[in-house]
C-alpha cells in the first residue's frame, strides 16, 4: 500500500509526499517559469539535486521531480526548491 500526501498553498500543489513499506519520496513539479529561476540558480544546488533535475521527465505541463528520501543530505536543496515554487508572504 502507499500513501500520498499533497502539501498546498492557494490552490497550488507546493509538493507531494510518498510513503510506502520502507521507502518514502518527495515529488515537485516545476513550470516553465519555475525551471528557468532553477536554471539561473542551478550553481548553488548539490549534484544530487541536479542530477534529479536534469533526469526528470519534461511533459507540457511541467517537470516532474521524485526524490527518493534516504536521508537528510538533499533537505537544503528541497528547501530552496520549495521556495521557487512559494510565492513570497505579503507583509
């Protein structure tokens, strides 16, 4: 059995959360304009991460990103990519 858990903010999918018997992952999906601040910023992001990113499938909605989740080394890098995806709080 696996369990899916979708994080949302305004109506948007920030990402989503997978678990199954010993294994879990983490999944985002990027737009056009999601992948270009990526790419602008790519320097500042593991080789992990970038591997993940230039491997993943780009459909026309969207780069779709699964990360397996063994343990904490990429959690920097699913920070600042949920901040892409995070539109700023107004203030």
């Amino acid at each position: 059995m696996q369990y899916e858990y979708k994080y949302r903010r305004g109506g948007k999918t920030l990402c989503a959360l997978y678990a199954k018997a010993c294994s879990c992952g983490f999944m985002i999906i990027f737009g056009k304009n999601e992948r270009e601040k990526f790419e602008a910023d790519r320097q500042n992001y593991s080789e992990a991460v970038k591997k993940i990113y230039d491997e993943a499938k780009t459909y026309h909605d969207g780069k779709l990103m699964m990360f397996e989740l063994e343990d904490f080394s990429m959690f920097e890098g699913f920070i600042k990519l949920l901040a892409i995806k995070r539109k700023p709080n107004r203030k």
